[in-house]
C-alpha cells in the first residue's frame, strides 16, 4: 500500500454558533448542547485521521505501551493495512500520540467546526448526504484517503463514516464519565438498540460511557490531531 | 332444571342449573328475560345484520328443545333457525354446567347460504349491552367510588378476568367471562374480553363467518357467587389455574428466586458501581449501600446496553474486556455469594447476529456459568423463555431466569418462573398508579419486581406504596444508562421496610389464597387481601386513593377477631369494632397512604 502524507491544514480563528444533536438511546448526555457562541483558536488540523502508519512509527519510535493493554492495537497494524485509521486506540492512547507529534485531540467544539465550517455544513461536503463520499455501511474500514472527494470546507478528509473520532476531555456530570465522539463509522449494527452507526452529520455526537481500556476501545475508534497555531 | 312455559301468546324458557337462573321469552325473537337477581332485562340475546338487512324479529322459530342430567353434568340447549331471504339460518343456544357455580353460555349458528355464496354477517349481543349499562355492572379490574366505575385493576395477559354484575347488596353477583383461545381465531368469542374493557362496548358488532354446520360464536362462562365479587375471582382464578402446568413453580427444590425481593440494577458506566481510579467494580460497596434498603437477594449486572453496536463485538465479547476480562465477573459473583446474593447477568436477543443462533448463545451461556458460578439469566426485553434456555435449568437445576416483560400466553407462564412488573414510559406523563395487578394474584407463585425506571420525587413513593399494595418485591435501579436517579433517605426506609414484611409473611404474600380489590366500606378504599393456607391469618393491603382523610371503618371481617397488628406504612390508628356479631376494621387512614394490616382470627 502506498503510503502519503498526512499534511496540516490550517484553520483561522472565528467564532460560530455551536449545536449539536445527540442520541444516547436512553439515559443523559450532560453538556450544554448549544446553540451557543464558541471560539476557534487559531488551528492546525491533521487532513486525515492518523494511520496505522503513524501509530506504528510513533510505537517504534516511543516504546509506549500502556499500562493497560486489553485490546490495544487488537487489529495488529501491518504494512497491508498502513493506510487504514488506526483503531483499537483508548483516548489515553490517542492523547499519547498527539503529545507525540505536537499536539492534541480536538475538542467537542473544533471537531464540529474543522467538520462543517462557517456555513454549517450538515455533511463534510455539503448540506445532501451522500453514501458514495463516505465509507458508509460497508464491511471494513477504507484507506483514511479513500473519499477525498468527500472533504470539508477546509481540506480535511474522512470526517463522516469509516472510523469514529475521539475528541478530547473526560466529561464528568458527577455521577459518570464520558467521552463524546464524532463522524460515524462504518459499522452499521442490525437493531435499534445497538448504537446507531454508518456515517453521521457533523452536528451528531455519541456519548461513550467511559469504564476500564478494554472496554474503551473498538474496532471503529480513532482520531485525528490538531494542533495550536499562532 | 327446566321449564317450557306457553302463556297465551307468551312463549318463555326457564332454565334453572344449579346456582344458575335464566329465563327467555322465545316469542318473537330470543329475549333475555332474567338472569338471577336481574330481573325484567327484556333484552335480545342477539341481533343478526345480513349485508346491512337486519334481520326481522318475528322470523325466529323453536325448533327443539335439549336437555340431559346426570351426577357430573347437565345440559340444556335449544334450537331456532329463521329463513331470511333466500337464506336459511340454524342456531343452538345452550347452558352446560359440569361445576357448581360456572356454567357455559353456549351460542352457535350456521348459515346455508343462497347458491352456496356467503354473505357478510353482523352480530350484536344486545343483553350484554344492556347488562354492561347496568350501573352494577363492573368491567374487569373496575370498582364503584361511589358516582361512577374506576379502574382500578391492571393484568396484562392473554386471560381476562370476568366482568362482574352484582344485587345492590354486593353480595349476589354473577361474573362473565369470555376465554379467548387464540386472538385470531374465527368467530370464537369475537374480542368480546378486550371490547368489554374499552369504551364503544356499545357500538360492538362482530363480523362473523358461518358454514353448513354450527359453529361456536360465544362461549361465555357465567359465574355465580352470594358471597360478593370475590368470590368470583376466586372461581374465575381456580378454574383459569386448572389449565396451567405449573409444576416448574412448585418442585421440591426450594428454589431462591422465590425470594428475590430486591434486585438491585447495576449499571456499570458510573460512580456507583465503577471506581475509575482503581479501575474496578465497587461490589462491596454496593452491597454495603443496599443494606439501606433491607438487602439486596440479587444483583443484575448491566454493561453491553448500551455500548454494543459501536463495533462487531457480540454481548459475551464484551465480557471479555472487562478488568482481566471474565475473572471480572468470578470475583464479582463469588463476594456476591459469600453476602448471600444471588447474580444475573443480561441476555439481549435483539444483539443475535444473522449467523447465531438461540442454541449457540445457550452453549455461550452454559459456559458462562462454568467459568463464573453465576446463578441467572436476565431476558432483556423478553417475555418468554426459549426452549434453548430451558434445557440449561436441567443441567444448572439452580439456574433461573428472569424476563424484563411479565410472561402472557400459557406455555411462557408455565416455563418463566420470574419477571418483572415493569411500568413506565418515559415519553409520556406517566404517573405510577396504585391499583391490584391481576396476574399478581393469578399467579401468587410467579415473583414480580415492580420497577418504573424513569419514575422520580412522588412517582418513587408511589411505586413503593405500589408494591406494598400488591405485596410484590422491587428492582432498585438508581442509574438509569447513565442518568442518576436515586432514591431518597425516607424511601429508601419505605422499601427497607416492605421487604422485611414481605420475608417475614412470605407465605401469606407468595401463597394462592390472595384475592384482589375485595370489598370495603368505603368507597374511595380499595384493599387487597392475602391469606394463609388455612384462613386462619390474613394481611390486608389497604389504600386510601380519595382526596380526603377516611375515618371509620373500612372493612368487614370474615370471623371473630383474635389479634390484629398495623405492619405497615404510616400508623393508622387501626381498631377492632365489633356490631351484631360482626367485626369491622376501622383505620384512620390519610389521603394517598398504603397500609398492611395482618389480622389472626379465632377459628
């Protein structure tokens, strides 16, 4: 598999109204959903999610291993799938990467911006969704530039469906943690009960109840970098 | 037993079985013209509509009348047939008793039809319209307060309970009782047990089917009691019981599930289960807190919903990520044990994949067991145990499982010995009633857990005075999937509370003497009781649903009073009253309170 470059896009600062849906099936989800005022910071952000390339570079190059391994890196990352997000990754493991390369996991609020813009974009590429620009309901995970054509405003590739994305912090509403993901997968489980897969709309956020690393990372779980800009 | 009167122009037919007077006027028509103790109802047993032609009155002709005795059994039945066009209409209608006090209303008809091509036919039951205006008259579950009839009574399964009509005494009654075999099924009792409870009785009409031979339309029960509405119930509850196969309830093995009284949900996303900085289960601390509300008999623990569906991973996969994966649970199951509490685990059908099937998870689970000594299986979302399942309890004879919805139909009661009650919806303003759950009484033998799982603030206290009313045992879910909802200091008490009684008068709660909403003297009363096997002791489970403070007597005792205790709920001021050799109990009871009171009599 041919490998590229993960190159930075760089975001300018602005403000925008936050909004975001949420679907926990039942239970809360304890955060101000907006509509609210937020600012963005000065940014640069990774075009796509960081590889197994990557991740496999920054083990070799750190020795990390964390302290709890139940499932890390379960996929076993080889040259054939270099190109493919990486996945089986707790956030812990995502943040011990960005800290890495310099930098950090977007929050909640960027992640939506980097994803729909100052034109409140529904979809990475526009307002209609559109299967074929996304890895939406397939069998496996794709090349994290499989659907470039499915960009954001600012550049940024495979924001929607193939593989869920960390952001960053541990939400504490007192009583439990979680964290909030974002883009979908493409995983679509069968029932109503399972949670809701395939790709999401960028103002979509799932509550993960967090618990220990086992059970904290999935099959269908990544992320990407940003990084703070002058 | 019977009687042909031909009265000058007057044609009528007394039928007398047993406990069971009825009388038809055949003149013109088939009217209903007593019943018992009702008298002049003058109404059409039924009227027929033939492609929206009702059919005339005066086209009715007696063709033969039927009847035969003997020790066991006693029949009585009449023919008709009318010709209405070119149509020729045959009809039997027909009483048999083979037991004191029930009788079987039989009404058949048969249609031969103009060039063999059937036509759409109607059919109302006029006398039960008639009977159902009656202000006597209570639907199933339905008491008077009074002005009008309330409901105050739920079940949900496939049996209904007889409507009820009854003197103005209360203590002549007749029950009517309309089986339905199978909701699809042609023309036999035609929905009647649903329509009766739902408003529109009055516009029922039934589209029925009819051949060359009879076909049964109506297959009533009519009980008969002189001993109130109870008795009925308790008629209605003997005869419904014989059908069961309930031998799965009542082996020799004491079986703990009989005294799951409090099943304790644990969610394991949260503080109260999960201690995030040692990254394990807090179980001890668990058990520890639920001392505040009398002892948890069991622990259900609840970590795929809802997490499964991010990834491929099936449920028991997810067992195995757990902290050192399913020693986890061993650990967890083995403290349980050693606090002599009982541990499920849950069991969720909608996660089967195209590529499973019941009897693989039934081999996950077997497995399960071995590894983890768990003693049982939570049917999420279920109502029924599956056969799959059903071959783990001879293998684990101490294996049980536990259904989220209460078993309906015959063959899940008899293999599902325990549920819960669940009430609740969380998208609506749903207010916890206090009213007698039928199936409760049924079926004493099979435990429910109440649980409301979104109720808060009043609703909770309702819930628990609920559970006191009906004398069943609770699931205490605080964290709802992640949204904590706890119980109160004050509740906590309440329920700490009932499930001493409910150990303590177990055999009175779980025995099958218990009869719901019998009478009381009080209108804005309604009062469940329960027995011991031989009558000599009984707990009333009393509620003052009213909106104000009821003082007096409440209700009228069976015997001779010997002792009587208040044991439960806010102190009631309960006395003894004795007037012309009858004994009364007299509370003091506020508005919205739930009391048990446990009376021993002299016999």
């Amino acid at each position: 598999m041919k490998s590229f470059e993960n190159k930075k896009i760089f975001i300018a600062s602005n403000e925008y109204t936050y909004r975001v849906e949420h679907l926990t099936l039942e239970g809360t989800c304890s955060i101000d959903h907006g509509p609210r005022n937020v600012k963005i910071k000065n940014l640069l952000v990774d075009k796509y999610p960081v590889t197994n390339q990557q991740y496999s570079f920054f083990l070799k190059k750190t020795g990390y291993q964390p302290r709890d391994t139940q499932r890390f890196l379960e996929h076993k990352p080889n040259k054939k799938i270099f190109n493919l997000p990486v996945v089986f990754v707790s956030q812990n493991d995502a943040i011990a990467y960005a800290k890495w390369v310099g930098g950090r996991l977007p929050t909640d609020e960027e992640w939506q911006y980097i994803a729909a813009g100052p034109k409140y974009l529904d979809w990475p590429w526009g307002n209609k969704f559109n299967p074929s620009l996304c890895n939406h309901d397939g069998n496996k995970l794709e090349s994290v530039n499989a659907y470039r054509k499915g960009e954001s405003w600012c550049g940024c590739v495979d924001m929607s469906g193939n593989c869920w994305e960390w952001t960053a912090g541990i939400h504490d509403d007192g009583n439990h943690q979680f964290a909030l993901l974002r883009g979908g997968s493409y995983f679509y489980a069968h029932d109503h009960w399972h949670v809701g897969g395939g790709a999401r709309k960028n103002s979509y956020h799932w509550k993960l109840q967090i618990l220990n690393e086992g059970m904290n990372r999935a099959a269908t779980l990544g992320f990407r970098c940003v990084y703070d800009a002058k | 037993m019977m009687q042909n009167k031909f009265t000058g122009k007057k044609k009528f037919i007394d039928f007398s079985l047993g406990s069971l007077n009825l009388s038809l006027d055949v003149d013109k028509n088939i009217f209903l013209k007593k019943l018992n103790f009702i008298k002049n109802i003058n109404n059409e047993l039924f009227s027929i509509r033939v492609e929206n032609k009702l059919i005339p009155r005066n086209k009715y002709k007696i063709e033969k009348v039927f009847k035969k005795t003997d020790v066991n059994f006693a029949v009585i039945s009449i023919d008709f047939s009318q010709n209405f066009e070119n149509d020729f209409f045959k009809g039997r209608i027909s009483l048999i008793q083979k037991k004191k006090n029930i009788t079987d209303f039989i009404f058949q008809l048969s249609a031969r039809w103009h060039k063999n091509i059937p036509k759409k036919v109607l059919l109302k039951f006029p006398f039960l319209i008639n009977l159902h205006k009656n202000k006597n008259f209570l639907k199933p579950g339905d008491i008077f307060d009074g002005k009008k009839r309330i409901n105050k009574g739920v079940w949900n399964l496939h049996e209904y309970p007889p409507s009820i009509i009854s003197d103005n005494l209360g203590n002549q009654c007749l029950g009517f009782e309309f089986y339905d075999q199978f909701p699809w099924q042609a023309n036999y009792n035609l929905g009647i047990s649903e329509a009766i409870s739902n408003e529109n009785f009055e516009k029922l009409e039934t589209e029925i089917q009819l051949t060359r031979e009879l076909t049964d339309i109506i297959l009533m029960k009519i009980y008969t009691s002189s001993q109130g509405r109870e008795k009925i119930f308790g008629l209605w509850k003997e005869n419904t019981r014989e059908r069961y196969d309930l031998r799965k309830y009542h082996d020799s093995k004491n079986r703990w599930i009989k005294k799951n009284y409090l099943q304790h949900f644990m969610f394991a996303y949260g503080e109260e289960a999960f201690d995030y900085k040692k990254m394990e289960f807090k179980i001890i601390q668990i058990i520890k807190e639920g001392k505040e509300f009398g002892g948890y008999d069991s622990i259900l623990f609840w970590h795929q919903y809802p997490r499964l569906g991010l990834d491929e991973s099936n449920q028991w996969q997810l067992y195995k990520y757990l902290p050192k994966n399913y020693k986890t649970i061993k650990k967890i199951v083995d403290i349980c044990h050693s606090h002599n509490t009982k541990f499920f685990i849950p069991f969720k059908p909608w996660d089967i994949r195209s590529n499973e099937s019941l009897d693989s998870h039934a081999k996950y689970l077997e497995r399960f067991i071995k590894a983890t000594s768990i003693d049982g299986f939570f049917l999420d979302t279920m109502s029924s145990l599956p056969d799959s399942f059903l071959k783990i309890q001879k293998k684990f004879p101490s294996f049980e499982f536990c259904s989220e919805g209460t078993p309906r139909e015959q063959r899940q009661i008899e293999t599902l010995t325990s549920s819960w009650d669940q009430i609740g919806d969380i998208r609506r303003n749903f207010k916890v009633e206090i009213n007698s759950n039928f199936f409760r009484f049924l079926f004493p033998e099979h435990p429910l857990n109440l649980v409301s799982r979104w109720s808060v603030g009043s609703d909770k206290d309702s819930l628990i005075k609920r559970a006191a009313f009906n004398g069943m045992g609770m699931v205490i879910w605080q964290d709802i999937f992640g949204c904590w909802l706890p119980f109160s200091i004050e509740q906590k008490k309440n329920i700490k509370s009932l499930k001493s009684i409910l150990k303590k008068y177990h055999k009175y709660f779980y025995g099958d003497n218990s009869i719901p909403l019998i009478n009381t003297l009080s209108k804005k009363i309604i009062c469940n009781e329960f027995s011991n096997s031989h009558g000599k002791q009984k707990i009333y489970s009393i509620y003052n649903f009213g909106s104000n403070k009821i003082k007096g007597r409440i209700l009228k005792l069976p015997l001779e009073v010997k002792e009587f205790k208040q044991i439960y709920g806010k102190k009631a001021n309960i006395q003894i009253q004795k007037k012309q050799n009858i004994f009364y109990l007299s509370a003091n009871l506020n508005v919205d309170d739930v009391i048990l009171v446990n009376i021993k009599f002299k016999i």
